[in-house]
C-alpha cells in the first residue's frame, strides 16, 4: 500500500512538472500515437529502434495521407508496404567523416611498451575515423520530409551499432579517449552541440532523438567541460558555456529533488524521474508487452510506463538496483521489469555526479573571474556531501548505497559505491563530532569499505560485475561495463593519494582490474576476427575483422555481455575510450595476453546458479533487501569477505 501510495502521489504531481522540459516529443510519426503503435505492434523490425530511427522519403502530409489510407485495420503486410514506401535508411541524415584534428601518432602510443598492445592502441586510436559524424548539408530528402534526428551543428562521435546518433553521458566517456587521441577540437565539437541543445531544450536530453525529449540521463556535461579545460587551458568559451551549464544544473535541482528525512533531519538529494504514461517508442513493443501483460489497472500501468522510462534516465537500463525483490538467477526478464520502482531510489552515483559538478562549476566560475557563483557552488557542495553521508553512507557495511526512500532502507552493493571516492564526496566525512567524526585516518578507514569487495570481483576473469545478482537484464551479473571499470580505477586512484597507509592493497587491486579490462577488451576484439601485422587472426573468427563491444561478460576472458533489450552493440565509443585511458596509465607495464584458449568461470550464456530465486509479488516480501540467490562464486568467496 505504501508504494502503492507514493505511486499515486507522484502521478499527481506530473500534472505540475511542465518545467521538466520546454519541449516534448510531439511528432504523429515517432512518438506515441496510431502510426507509432500500429507500425510497432507490426513487429516488422526485430528491434523497434529501427522504425523511429528511419526519416520520410516524402513530405510529411503524404505520409499521413498514406497511413489514413491503408485498410482498418491494416495487416502486418499493409505495414511494410506503407513503411516501405514512405521511409528511408534510417541514420540516412547523418555521414562518416575523418575528423579534422585526428593525427596518426597521438603522443601517448610512445608509452606503450608492447609492441602489439601498441599496433592495437593504434588500431582503436583509428575507430574514431568510423564513428564520427556530421549532419548532411541536405539531411532531408525532400522538402516536407521530416526525421526523428536532433540537428547538431558540429561535429559528434557516435556510440556505434544501433546507436546512430549523439548520446549524453557516453560521450564523457568517449572524451576520455579523445583527450588521449589529442582531439581536442572533436571534444569542443561535441560540447558545443550539447550546449546548443541546453539552450533549445532547457536541459541535455538522453540523445540527439525527438523520442528523448521526456528524460535525460546522468548529466557528465559539467564534467566534459572540466575536462577539456583542464586538457587544453582553454577557457575562452566559459563565459559562454557557464550559464548554460547552470542552467542544465538547474534543471536536475527544479525537477529532479526530493526531500529525504533521516533521523530527524531533512536532506535534499536527487533521483531520476520521468514523466511519461506510454511506451518509449525505441522500446515500443517491448514496453508495451512488459506492461499489458502484468493485468496492471491504469493507475499502475502508468506508473510503470513511467518507472521504465525512468530507467532509461539512469543509464543503467535495467538493472537490479531499480527492481522491489528482484528475482534472481533468471532470464525472465519481463518479471523483474514489472516490479520496476525507479523514481523511489535515490542513487547514489546521480548524487555523487551532482557534487562533482558543483565542485567543477565552482572551479570553473573563479577562473572565469565569478567569486560569487564559486562561492554558491561550494555551498551547495557541501550541503550535497553532509546529505550523502547522513543519509545514503551505510556505517555497518562502510559502503556508499542506493537510499530507497519508500521503505528507508539502502539499496544493495552495486558498482555505483564507487562513484563517491571518483567524485571527492568521500574525501571528507563532514558529519562531525556529533556523527562519527572526520579526521583523515577516520574517514580512510571508512573508505576501506567501498573497496573490499574487491578481493571478490577481482577473482573473475573478464572484468568487474557491475552488481550481484543475476536478473537477465544488462547492468547486472554477469556483465561488466567499462564505464564502471574507468571510475574503480579512478576512485581506487583517489583513495590510494588521500590515504598514506590504507588498510587494503589498493595499488594492487587497480592494476588488477586495469589488466583484466584491457585483456577483456583485446581477447574480445581478437575472437571477433581482430588482427594486426604479428598476430593473424584467430582460426575461429569466422571472417570478421574485430570488434569493440559495448559491454563484457565477467566469467569469461574475450566475452562480450548479454541481456538487456537488444544485442550487444559494437563500434563502441566508451569502450575506446576507457581503453585508451587505461592504456595511456599503465601502457609500459601491460602485456599482449593470451586469447587462444580463454579462461572460463562460470557459464556467460545461463544465468548463475544459486538458491530458489525469489518469486514474491510485487508487494515486498521477507526476502527484499537480501535478493537471494548468490552467484554460486560469490557464495564461494563469503568466506574472504568476512575476513574484513
């Protein structure tokens, strides 16, 4: 009753959230209407991202004309034909293009030692010729003709695959790489066109797609912006991009805040919430069979349009984190999708980025000569890091949890514990006297906690598992992302320079899990048919020539990951530039690993074994903040984990 109550609450209050965005996606062909749902339920498409991604061959009149046209109702037959004849290739819009500032020998390839990790730096160095983009100087193909593509003005790198257009925060991410690569006007390019969206929108949308204008995703433009500036010393564009940035920052505080109480105190902290009663048309039968067939009322069904969407917002769409009594050890996915409770979690990486930004934009403000936006910035700075601690750090595990602020419990461990040491919260407990005091050797041995658990997820093959519990959807076990590979490493990074003594081998746990990232990355690439001058490829690469996945399976050394609502993609943007990264920090240490006969742990093709999952109702059940049903190595592992 009490979600059930939060839930009706919040549909309410949707009625109020016209600042969450100035536009909304309000096209008859790509958002939710009769043509979207009719093509859709066709089916015509194995991925229902495909329709929407496809721009009209003819004025937008005619094609209206033609839909109204078709026998009621139209068969599946009457679908294709209209599709057929009415649009294009979808990404017809935009063209590859070799980037201006690419060079052939970025600088960081010298610090390579190995002579092939180095030729397979090159290699990925040379994946951004592929992924660049510019809009077509005639991106339509008549007058009238009309897409679901965001004009960008500059150009931008795309993921890769499916992901034909420019995507918020994987890009901070691809610009970790482009640092590396010396490509920094690419980086300027891609700023600006989020800027421009900013300034049409209010805010940065999940991407360049008029079928993401109802939501965001985790909002890394400050930090992309920090990045460059602290790359390249350039800070002529701030006085620019500075109110742009706060105006984006603004958007996250007006329509993203809640208030959370925590023994007696009242805290303002940030989750993700969409607005939305409908399926998200990329996702559109996908939805919309997630929906119907869990025999919801209205009310519910809307919130879990909403709750869907909201996870999208996240990032990590889907993922245990956001699911009430997960059911563990399955691939049912659809049957953890309908207990979907998103907008109740306040997360803890969102929060984490938020003081990140306002500590950027306080350093960003004084360089720029504002000493009282810096000083409203380092305010707002501090009251986010005293409500992180007081309400979201978990004292008897000494780790930094999702808050579920229905049920005012903490979530469970997920890689997004390590999302406060990479943002500087955990530099500090500012709690005080009255809490459970802030010196520095305190509060080190408080951030012992967050790492571990590392003694157990390095035992894996293929990576860092992004959580725990084997659900079927994509930002669970067994997967791993490099994302959350880049701020480990970097949190370890920080953790080792503020803690002279730390009471666990930091030191050795990044370089472990350094190496096994970018032995992942590299076995991956070869299994795929990847090949240099020394190394032809492998006999069973079936003729490919190499690929970059966006995501890796943990038990297995050269496994891409699995689940989730498509296939695994390639190109793939983040995944370069987390490779470039790593490599340029321990280039003269790393190896060419062996990727003839991989190692295995594990099956990465079923779910992990373990205790009856759970298979309660939606309402909560005894087993809720346990979530049984252990990977069968971590249960092997418990015994390490209690040594702490």
């Amino acid at each position: 009753m009490v979600r059930f109550l939060a839930a009706f609450a919040l549909l309410l209050g949707a009625a109020t959230a016209s600042a969450q965005a100035t536009h909304t996606c309000n096209s008859p062909l790509y958002c939710p209407g009769p043509i979207l749902d009719a093509v859709q339920r066709a089916a015509i498409f194995n991925d229902s991202k495909t329709f929407v991604d496809k721009p009209t061959t003819k004025p937008l009149a005619d094609v209206l004309a033609a839909f109204n046209a078709l026998p009621k109702p139209p068969s599946n037959a009457d679908i294709q034909s209209f599709v057929n004849a009415n649009f294009g290739l979808e990404g017809s819009e935009i063209e590859p293009i070799t980037p201006r500032d690419w060079i052939e020998s970025p600088k960081f390839l010298g610090n390579i030692s190995d002579v092939n990790m180095r030729a397979w730096a090159s290699t990925v160095h040379g994946y951004w010729k592929l992924l660049t983009r510019d809009f077509k100087k005639n991106s339509t193909a008549c007058d009238g003709c009309v897409g679901s593509l965001l004009p960008a003005n500059h150009t931008f790198v795309v993921p890769g695959g499916r992901f034909r257009e420019l995507y918020y925060w994987d890009s901070y991410f691809v610009m970790l790489g482009l640092v590396r690569s010396e490509m920094y006007q690419t980086m300027e390019d891609m700023i600006s066109n989020f800027m421009d969206y900013v300034k049409e929108y209010g805010f940065m949308p999940n991407g360049a797609r008029i079928y993401y204008l109802n939501r965001s995703q985790p909002p890394l433009l400050t930090q992309m912006v920090s990045l460059y500036v602290a790359t390249t010393q350039n800070t002529t564009r701030l006085a620019e991009w500075l109110p742009l940035l706060e105006q984006e920052h603004n958007f996250w505080e007006t329509n993203r805040t809640v208030t959370v109480s925590k023994n007696g105190t009242s805290y303002a902290l940030n989750r993700y919430s969409v607005t939305n009663a409908a399926p998200r048309p990329e996702s559109y039968l996908e939805d919309a069979q997630t929906v119907e067939g869990a025999n919801l009322n209205a009310t519910a069904a809307a919130d879990l349009y909403a709750n869907l969407a909201t996870g999208a917002e996240t990032g990590w769409d889907f993922s245990s984190r956001w699911i009430e009594n997960p059911i563990n050890a399955t691939t049912a996915q659809q049957d953890n999708l309908r207990r979907l409770v998103t907008r109740d979690v306040i997360p803890i990486d969102l929060n984490s980025i938020l003081f990140a930004n306002e500590v950027s934009l306080a350093a960003l403000s004084q360089q720029a000569g504002d000493a009282a936006a810096s000083q409203k910035y380092k305010t707002r700075a501090s009251a986010r890091q005293l409500a992180i601690w007081s309400v979201m750090y978990d004292d008897a595990s000494g780790e930094f949890r999702d808050w579920d602020d229905v049920d005012k419990r903490y979530g469970e461990w997920s890689a997004a514990s390590f999302w406060p040491t990479w943002a500087g919260v955990a530099d500090t407990d500012p709690r005080g006297a009255g809490g459970n005091g802030s010196s520095a050797a305190d509060t080190c041995q408080k951030l012992m906690g967050t790492f571990k658990i590392l003694d157990m997820l390095t035992q894996q093959p293929g990576g860092l598992a992004t959580t725990l519990y084997n659900t079927g959807l994509q930002w669970d076990y067994p997967n791993s992302w490099p994302p959350q590979t880049f701020i480990a490493l970097s949190a370890l990074q920080r953790a080792s320079t503020n803690c002279a003594n730390p009471t666990l081998p930091l030191a050795d746990y990044a370089s472990k899990i350094a190496t096994t990232f970018i032995e992942q990355a590299f076995c991956s690439w070869r299994q795929t048919g990847g090949a240099l001058p020394n190394l032809p490829p492998l006999a069973d690469a079936n003729g490919d020539s190499g690929h970059m996945a966006e995501k890796f399976n943990v038990t297995m050394l050269g496994a891409a990951g699995g689940g989730g609502e498509y296939t695994v993609q390639t190109g793939f943007g983040w995944t370069n530039g987390v490779v470039l990264s790593v490599l340029a920090t321990v280039g003269k240490s790393i190896a060419m690993p062996d990727c003839s006969a991989p190692g295995t742990m594990g099956n990465p093709t079923t779910p992990a074994t373990g205790a009856t999952p759970a298979t309660g109702s939606s309402a909560k059940s005894a087993a809720f903040g346990r979530r049984p049903g252990l990977p069968i190595w971590l249960t092997a592992a418990k015994a390490l984990f209690a040594m702490f």
